[in-house]
C-alpha cells in the first residue's frame, strides 16, 4: 500500500489559522507582538527567506521590522544593532538571517540577542532549556517536525526514533524533542557504522543530513513514519537519472523549472515502504516559517509573564 502522505502545507494552514486568533487575542489587550529581521549582505536565497518570514509576519497581523545592512557590515555595529533590539518592548523576538558575512563574528552576534528574544532557538540559553525540557524557545525546523508527527497523529511515546545528522539546529534539536515526547532515540552522524541497519529499527525516521536521495528503501522498516528534512536542488538530468527509478516526471519539470528539488530520501522508495512520510517539497518546509511565527507569539507571552498561556 502506498505510505500517507504528511501534508506540511494543510498543517501549517492550520497553524497559522490558530495563530491569528491568538494574535487577535493578544492586540485586544493591547499587545502587537513584533519581529525584527536582521539580513547582512546580499544572499539571495537569504534575501527571500527574510522576505518570506516579513510577508508572513504581515499576513497574520504581527509587526515586523525588515533591516538590511551592507556585506561589509562589523561585528560591532550589529552587536549595537542586537542591544538596541533587545531593549525594545515593541520587539518580541529577533532572528538574524545566517549565513552572516564572513568578517563578522555570527557566535557573538547569536550569543549577544537576548535568549527572551531567541525566537530561532539558537541561544545557548535556548539549548539549555530545551534540553531540561524548561519553557523556552526552540529551533523552528525541529519544532515543526513534532508539529506535524503530533498533528498526524503519530505515535511517539515508546516509538524507536532514528534521526541522521548531528546538526546543531536539526539533528540535536528534534532528537531533544522526540526524547521529551517519550521516544526512544538514536542520532547518527558520517561516522555511523551499518546506517542503513540502524536506520531500519526506527518507527520514525527523520533524515536532516543533506544528501541528496540517501536514505533508500533499505534504510526503511516497513510502515515506518520518514521524516525528509533535506531540501536538494537538482540541475541536471544526469543527477535525475541517478537518483529515481523513473525519471520521467522529474525530467519534465527540470526541462519546465530549470532545477528539481529532492529531499535526503528517495522519495519513490519512501512512497513504497514507509507507512508516512512527508514530501519535498511541501513536507517540512512550509512548517519552518510558521513556528518562527508562533515562536514570536510564544516570546511575546513569555516576556510579559504569560507562561500558561505560551504553553498552549
Ligand atoms: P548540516 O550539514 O549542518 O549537518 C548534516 C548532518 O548530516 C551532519 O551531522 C553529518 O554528520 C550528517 N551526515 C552527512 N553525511 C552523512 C552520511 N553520509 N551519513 C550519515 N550522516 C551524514 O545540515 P543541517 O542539519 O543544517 O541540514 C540538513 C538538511 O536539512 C539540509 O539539506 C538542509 O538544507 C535541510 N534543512 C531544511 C530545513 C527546512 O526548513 N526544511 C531547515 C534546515 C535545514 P557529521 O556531523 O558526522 O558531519
């Protein structure tokens, strides 16, 4: 039977849905939460991601502040910059757009955002509230794949999960999560031995190694719920032709789009063997933007001592 497929769009739909009447909520008593976006430089895939979480942030009625300063941009003035945003009581939460330049400093600046402030989740302080399981801020990517497990109605508590790749803001992160939510978790890395073993005994797989295709049905244990964290642009039919087993629809839409993108999973092997999985595009992704989303609302609460109400 072919596995489900885990709509990331339908869910964030409904994640912003619940947004909004939070955020309506929230001006009724006087409280806009707002959003500062930091980008350095001229990246321009940093420039559409930034562009992307600012037209978001418009559309569910938050308030958001867009600042763009040169490439050539110090370490000191944007630790100025982070210390005027974190004094600011119309500012719930800062996200500074990495890659930052390579003159500057990104620990520093990072470190230097208040963690109140940390709606990325990648303050140490962050890290260690996630890891005691204390209220807090967490990455938005990891954040979003228990989104979609919870709202899928995926079993975690007692579930095998194997997560591959060891990154600071995935790997480490969702492997917190899923331990929070009672999994039992194993995380491999480029120096795993037997992967495709290990990677067989989970109930859940989350793969966030940035891979193109690597994960493949030998990885999977039958009925298993796949998580593709991995987005890979592909721009030739040679890469095509290597990664799927019928290349056809690929092939049309790299000769109609000039690139396909695949995740760290084939996903025709996925479809086959995995009970659930999410696509890519239109799994994970869309979720990222969401929880920035929530996690500005969550800090406006928490900054003004709304703890039970940021649970929600
Ligand atoms: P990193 O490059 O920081 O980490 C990759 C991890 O994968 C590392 O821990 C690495 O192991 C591991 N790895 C790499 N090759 C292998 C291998 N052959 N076998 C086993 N493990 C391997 O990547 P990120 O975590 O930042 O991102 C992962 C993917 O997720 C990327 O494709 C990225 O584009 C995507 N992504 C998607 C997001 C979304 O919104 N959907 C958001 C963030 C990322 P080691 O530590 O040993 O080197």
């Amino acid at each position: 039977m072919a596995a489900r497929i885990l709509d990331g769009n339908k869910i964030r739909d409904e994640i912003k849905q619940e947004l909004a009447e939070q955020i309506q909520e929230l001006k009724a008593s006087g409280i806009t939460p707002g959003l500062a976006a930091v980008l350095v430089g001229e990246d321009p895939a940093s420039q559409i991601y930034v562009r992307s979480k600012v037209k978001t942030c418009e559309s569910l009625g938050l308030y958001s502040e867009k600042i763009e300063w040169p490439a050539d941009t110090t370490t000191e003035r944007l630790l100025e910059l982070v210390r005027d945003l974190n004094s600011r009581n119309d500012i719930d939460g800062i996200l500074v757009q990495l890659p930052l330049p390579p003159q500057v400093d990104s620990k520093l600046v990072l470190e230097a955002i208040d963690p109140a402030k940390d709606v990325d989740g990648f303050h140490p302080v962050s890290v260690g509230n996630l890891v005691r399981n204390r209220p807090g801020l967490v990455p938005c990517t990891p954040a979003g794949i228990i989104e979609i497990l919870r709202r899928s109605g995926v079993a975690m508590k007692g579930a095998r999960a194997v997560v591959i790749g060891r990154s600071d803001i995935v790997g480490k992160p969702v492997a917190m999560l899923l331990l929070h939510n009672h999994a039992t978790v194993t995380i491999c890395h480029s120096r795993t031995q037997d992967l495709p073993g290990v990677a067989r005994e989970g109930d859940i797989l989350v793969a966030a190694m940035g891979k193109p295709a690597f994960v493949t049905g030998d990885f999977i244990k039958p009925g298993a719920t796949v998580i593709d964290v991995g987005i890979n642009r592909l721009t030739t039919e040679e890469e095509i032709r290597e990664i799927y087993h019928d290349p056809t629809g690929p092939l049309e839409k790299l000769k109609a789009k000039g690139s396909v993108l695949v995740g760290d999973v084939q996903p025709e092997d996925a479809r086959e063997k995995a009970g659930a999985f999410t696509p890519v595009p239109g799994g994970v992704g869309p979720l990222t933007i969401a929880i920035l989303m929530s996690n500005t609302v969550r800090a406006a609460k928490l900054r003004r001592g709304m703890r039970a109400a940021a649970k929600a």
